[in-house]
C-alpha cells in the first residue's frame, strides 16, 4: 500500500529469570514490581491491534508454582507498610503524603486485580502472538548450532503449549541476528521478526535465501518514546529515578512533587503527537519497544498506549498486527550482524565489563554440548545464556547481581557435568525442555 500511513505496534514482554533468586533490592522484586507497574495495566488497553510477544523465560515465572501468590502477598502486606513508613518519614514534604497515598493505592489496585483475574499469564496469553527464544539469549553470540537449536526449539515449544499454537512470529533477543542463523530460524518455523538495521527501506521487509521476513524497526518513531529526550524525560511525567528510602516515586522529573492530572493531560498531548508524526510518514512504521517501558519505566507508559489508540482512531491511523502485514520482501544479501544495542552491533553484551561473560559463555557451550549434557546441565546452561546478565554487568547496574547469577550458573553447570546434580529442575526454568 503505497503512501498508506500504517502503524505496526510490537510490545516486547520480558524479564529474567528472578523468581526465587534474591529479592529487595536485586530479585524477584523487579518481576512483582513489573506485574504491578505494567503487565496488570497494560491489560486495560490491549487489543488485537497489537502484536504482544511474551518470552518463554517470563512465562515461566508467571506460571511457577507459588510465584503470583508471593507477588499478591507483596503487593497486599510488604508495599502497604512501605507507604505507611514513607507517609511517617517525609510528613514535612509538602504534598508527598498526597503522592504517597496516591502510589498506595495503585498497589492496592494492582493487588485486587491480580487477586480477582487469577491467572496473569493466560489473561496476557490471549493476545500473545510471538514467542522468542528460551531464556532470552542473544542468538549471534552462541558458539553453536546444538544451542542456537536448543533455544529455539525450547522457546517455541513453550509458547505452542500454553497458547494453544503458534503462527511463526518471533522476537529475536536485543534484536539481535546474523545472517548465518536464518536457516535455522527457518527450521524452527520462524516467519517473521524484527530487526534495527539502519539504511533498509522503510516499511518493506528484507528476505534472506532462507530464513524469516525482517521487519526493520522505525528508529526515529521509537526515539520519540525511548530516545535520550522522548517523552518519558518531560518535566510534568513521575520519575522514576528519585525514590523515596521505601522505593516509591513521588516526584516529577522537574523535580516537584508529581500532579497525575498534569502527567495525565501531557500523555493525551503527546499520544495525539505520536500518532500524527507516524501518519506524517505516509508508510508503513514498525513501531517495537519494551513493554516494560509502559509503565514500570514510564508510569504513564500504558496510559499513553491507551491514547495513542484513540487517537489512531480519531486521525484514521490504521494499526495493524504484524502477522496481517503483506508487503512485498525486498531480497537482500551480505546483511551486517546487527543488534538495537549500542553501536547497532553486539559490543553490549560482548566487550567492556561483559567482554568475559560473552567469552566463558562460549567455552562453557563447548564443554556442555561435548558432554551430552542432563537436563539440569542444559537448563543451567540456557540460564546463564540470558542476555540480561551480560547487559547489567556492561551498564554496571544492579551491584553485581548479573555477574553473580552467570556465575552461579555456570558453577552449577559444572557440578551438573561432573554428576553432582542430577535434579533435573532449576525452579520452574524451561520446562518444555526436552533431552538431546
């Protein structure tokens, strides 16, 4: 559809592996904290317009055995307290007790819709479309095909029997992809994903010799969201970087105490803008972002995605699912590996402080696949695999957390080889894992 302004809206669902390892501050804290702050929000907007991709690995938290009732007990006893303790400390902040309360009882909110819905997972799973691979790897950076085939067929095979099937959509980690893995995403029944490679024609997908359509992402679209000066950075719009000595955010970015009805009015403002510039560019936009940027980074995040549907509606912009997308491929060759990372290549999760993790990772596939690895072994394995590890260490967040956890996993992989553990379980991590 030539000159057909057309907006494809992919939300990207993903945390790690963090139930049951650790809680306040670096644990399975940031999972309640994203139920609360986006997941159980984003259910109020979600419709098939959109293209919802849940990874494997948090479906496997969501689906744990006792997980969401630890969530609910978070939600409904720790957080109430917390607020409690912040309303006694900062009382000779003028308008923070207002903040506070009005912070609790989003909580509170939060935990009777979790208490009332029951299951998160099957009420996100309605509108999952695309899966990713198990636990979140970054594809181009495994050593070898035994692992790349592993994550796939691990990730696939979890998303077919929770959601009833599955029609070929995928996210690729980190965007990240080679060339040389389209034949194996082929393999695996991958049609469709998405990738950041600037200088691709907008709005036409790019078709290796083998391997899925590649959907370029619209970088200048998203960087009106996620650039250094997108919306969530506006003065009016709740911080989430200043908190309070109980975690919770009371002030605006322009450092006052937070107006809701004054972030409230600037999310309609910016949502109207949103949906004219992408009409504006009169083709196709793939428009994919994190979806934990809706709400658990920018609180007003999925109030936002709210308004940017109507506003589709009322400025006739049409939003369509990406699987409903037929535009003609343009056939490409000699593709870079590429990545929406720094640099647009792999340097994030391979160089600086994470340079050794990418390294060990490596070795440690080859000592694993050698050795026909157990069960355990493979899920120690894929757990260490995670890309989010090697991101926190690169960034220098979280105290060390990631490092701790590629660590312990390979440790573990280690005893798992030797026959030290013969537990085929790692809490609820892959279980669709099937033996080599």
């Amino acid at each position: 559809m030539p000159d057909q302004a057309r907006l494809a809206i992919v939300l990207h669902t993903h945390m790690p592996y963090v139930e049951g390892f650790g809680t306040w501050p670096f644990g399975e804290e940031w999972l309640w904290e994203a139920v609360a702050t986006s997941y159980l929000p984003l259910l109020d907007v979600l419709d098939e317009r959109l293209t919802l991709s849940l990874t494997p690995v948090l479906c496997d938290q969501l689906e744990a055995p006792g997980a969401m009732a630890r969530c609910q007990r978070f939600l409904s006893e720790v957080r109430p307290d917390t607020h409690a303790m912040d309303i006694k400390s900062y009382a000779h902040v003028p308008g923070a007790a207002a903040a506070l309360e009005y912070s609790a009882a989003l909580y509170a909110a939060a935990a009777d819709r979790l208490e009332q819905d029951g299951d998160l997972l099957h009420a996100l799973g309605k509108y999952a479309r695309w899966t990713s691979s198990a636990t979140h790897a970054i594809l181009p950076l495994l050593a070898l095909d035994e692992s790349v085939k592993c994550q796939l067929d691990t990730g696939i095979a979890a998303h077919r029997r929770r959601f009833g099937g599955w029609d070929g959509g995928f996210w690729l980690p980190e965007c990240a992809f080679a060339p040389w893995l389209g034949p194996q995403l082929e393999e695996a029944g991958v049609h469709t994903s998405c990738v950041e490679l600037p200088g691709a024609e907008p709005g036409r997908p790019l078709q290796l010799e083998a391997g899925p359509l590649l959907w370029p992402i619209d970088r200048p679209l998203i960087d009106l969201v996620w650039g250094a000066g997108g919306y969530p950075s506006k003065g009016v719009y709740r911080s989430s970087h200043s908190r309070t000595a109980h975690d919770h955010c009371i002030w605006a970015n322009h450092g006052g105490i937070y107006d809701p009805v004054a972030a409230t009015a600037q999310a309609q403002a910016d949502a109207a803008a949103f949906v004219s510039a992408a009409k504006a560019q009169k083709r196709l936009s793939v428009f994919a972002i994190d979806t934990e940027l809706l709400g658990h980074w920018w609180h007003e995040g999925a109030q936002w995605l709210g308004f940017v549907l109507e506003q589709a509606e009322a400025q006739g912009l049409e939003i369509t699912p990406m699987d409903a997308l037929r535009e003609a491929p343009v056939h490409a060759r000699d593709l870079p590996v590429s990545s929406w990372g720094e640099g647009g290549d792999l340097r994030t999760w391979s160089s600086g402080q994470a340079a050794d993790l990418a390294f060990g990772l490596r070795s440690a596939e080859l000592r694993a696949w050698k050795a026909a690895p157990s069960l355990r072994a493979q899920r120690e394995l894929l757990a260490a695999q995670s890309s989010d590890w090697a991101f926190l260490e690169h960034r220098g967040w979280a105290g060390g957390y990631g490092r701790r956890r590629y660590d312990a996993h390979l440790l573990a992989l280690g005893q798992a080889l030797r026959g030290e553990l013969a537990d085929p379980a790692l809490r609820g991590l892959a279980p669709d894992l099937l033996p080599t």
